[in-house]
C-alpha cells in the first residue's frame, strides 16, 4: 500500500531530503527489502520523555498529512534499549550512547520498525549502514537546567553555584555536565545518577540525596516540569550536548516514500545546526569518555541594505575538557548556514589541535 502524502511542501521552507542532507543511498546488504503495509511502526524508547517525542513526531506528520490519521496509519513499538537497562554504570564504560539506539536501528534496519524517533544528542554521529538522519524537528530550549534539593541553598541567577555548599554533591552521570561543575566550582564532588528525567528528580528530593542535578530544560519542559528547574543556565557557561533540545528521525536509506513524506516537517533551522553540532562531534572524534558540548545558534539577519539581503549567520560553540575540569577549552565560530558541516570540521579541528591528546584517549 502507498503512502499518501499532500504533492509538494506543506508550506514554504519545507524542503526535500537532498536539500538538507538526508541521503537517498542506494539500498544496503544489510537492510531488507521491504513491502509498505499499514500500519507503519514507529520505535522508540519506553521512557516517558521518548513517548512524548514520538506522539509529538505523529502528531506533526497527522497534521501534514491527514489521510494517515483518518487511516490510523501509525503504530508505537516501545523497544527496551541496553542504555535503559545498564543503571548502574556510566555509558562510557560499557559502550557509550549508542546503546540508545543500538536495538531500535536492528529492528529499523530488519524491518520490524519504519520509523525510529530519537533525543538527537543520543544518536551517534556515524549510523549504522542503510540508515539516515531523515528529519529534525523544531529545537526546544537547548539549556542545562539546575536542580537542587533540600539542602541548597538560596539561588543566585548571577552566580547559579554559589547555592551549592562547600563539598557538596551533585548527581549526573554526563562527563561534559561534570567537567564544567568541576572547572567551575574545583571543591565540588559529583556523583553518577542514571534514569529517566522523573527517576533523577526523585532521588535530588530525597533528604540524604545529592544537593543538586543538572538535567536539559527540553525534557523537563516537554513533561510539564519546567518548575523543577532551580535555574536555567547560559548555554555560554553550561555547553550543551550537541543535538540537545532536537528530536531526529532515522529512516532506512532505500525508503523514497518516506524520506519524502519526512521532507514535508523538517525544520530547516533545526537541520543547520545540528550538522554543525554533529560535524564538530565527528571531527573531534571523541569516545564517550570525552567531555565535549556543542552549541549552534542561527543570529538575527542584520537590517538589509542595499545590494545585502540580511542574511542570518549561523554561531557555533564548542568545548573540550578534561572530566575533573582540570582543563577545560572553549571556542566560537560564525558563518553561513549553508557551510555549517564545514564550520563544525574546522572548529572541532582547532579544539583538538590545541587540546591535551590524553582526552581523547
């Protein structure tokens, strides 16, 4: 059976695939063929904030193309992931983020799943054969956010450490989140907490639990906890993960229905500045164990003069530490949208040029 989709963007500014750098690759000995049937299956994680990324994803598409929800044409299959089951140990011990997709992509690539919707700050940089970065939605708040328990102190959002009392501990389990508190506060001990958004809010409250946390405003918002956020924090003082904030869409690389029906809700913005933050992560080629935080903003476009149309300049941030913030280097570059994998290759490059090599062991 055949996809239906409305014939040409939705509105102006969707584009094709091609144009923003999903693929169409030739089909992959490692991928099935596959005949379209209804219902098509969507994976995703079992969490609470990946089930909300996912009725987000179908509502979006349903919206674009009616006909599929006068069918009922989709299909949820929650996909138990290996980074869900490992708690009790840091992903860069036992495979780094990948495992957030690893099962998810076997049943997309054997065509058990059509669709896969993931936290893009959780889908590698190099995806496995025949698979591809379809579409990008509409980026949320990129921002970390501050969570504190009961024995903070009173919150100043000039100085958001100076709550934390000497010694205290935070709860985290991200190397980039660490190596920034450290820098920042050397005095600090940071402990791992590993769970979905609601499992580490919870031990934060518990008395005896760790003094703060630091969790993505995006999720916090999407589950209506944007008050559990003490403070949000400057994305100039608090890296981001690169692709936080983002939900992508992987699709099999042979699948030209679908890549065109996706085509129809990428956000053009979204898909610029995750190729420059996903282009920093791959030049500097760092394992899981590397603290690395990349953000990426597209500027206001300047008043238009005559002969200048205005046009807006995409700024790119990224940084390199070391996990007990012994080091920590930071830097921006600016451009054109259109270069953004190049910006990112060429800032990433400079990072690792003028880093210590042991963090990249």
């Amino acid at each position: 059976m055949s996809v239906a989709h409305p014939k040409g963007p939705a509105h102006p500014g969707a584009h094709t695939p091609m144009q923003h750098g999903a693929p169409r690759a030739a089909a992959h000995p490692h991928v099935k063929p596959h005949v379209r049937s209804l219902p098509l299956k969507v994976g995703t994680r079992g969490s609470p904030l990946a089930l909300w990324q996912t009725r987000h994803f179908l509502g979006l598409i349903t919206r674009f193309c009616p006909v599929l929800r006068d069918v009922k044409a989709f299909e949820e299959h929650a996909i138990a992931t290996s980074g869900d089951q490992i708690q009790d140990r840091r992903l860069a011990d036992v495979g780094g983020k990948g495992l957030f997709a690893k099962e998810i992509h076997e049943a997309l690539a054997d065509g058990r799943v059509d669709f896969a919707v993931h936290s893009l700050k959780d889908l590698e940089t190099d995806l496995p054969p025949g698979i591809v970065l379809a579409c990008t939605l509409t980026r949320e708040d990129a921002r970390d956010a501050l969570i504190l328990g009961p024995s903070a102190g009173e919150v100043d959002p000039a100085d958001p450490w100076a709550c934390l009392p000497a010694g205290a501990v935070i709860g985290t389990a991200s190397l980039r989140r660490q190596s920034q508190i450290l820098h920042a506060r050397p005095d600090l001990r940071v402990e791992m907490i590993r769970g979905n958004v609601q499992t580490r809010l919870s031990k934060v409250r518990t008395e005896g639990g760790p003094a703060g946390s630091l969790l993505a405003l995006a999720g916090l918002r999407r589950l209506g906890l944007e008050n559990e956020a003490a403070v949000v924090l400057d994305p100039e003082a608090m890296v981001p993960a690169a692709g936080q904030g983002i939900v992508g869409v992987t699709v099999r690389a042979d699948d030209v229905e679908l890549l065109e029906l996706l085509s129809g809700i990428e956000d053009a913005e979204a898909r610029a500045v995750s190729t420059a933050e996903r282009a920093l992560l791959a030049a500097l080629d760092g394992s899981c164990r590397t603290p690395i935080g990349g953000h990426a903003r597209l500027l206001p476009a300047p008043p238009a003069s005559a002969g200048d149309r205005g046009e807006r300049r995409l700024h790119l941030t990224g940084l390199v530490a070391r996990a007990d913030g012994s080091f920590l280097l930071k830097r921006s570059v600016h451009g054109d949208p259109k270069e953004a994998a190049g910006l990112g290759r060429e800032l990433g490059e400079s990072l690792r040029k003028d880093s210590p090599a042991d963090i990249f062991g």
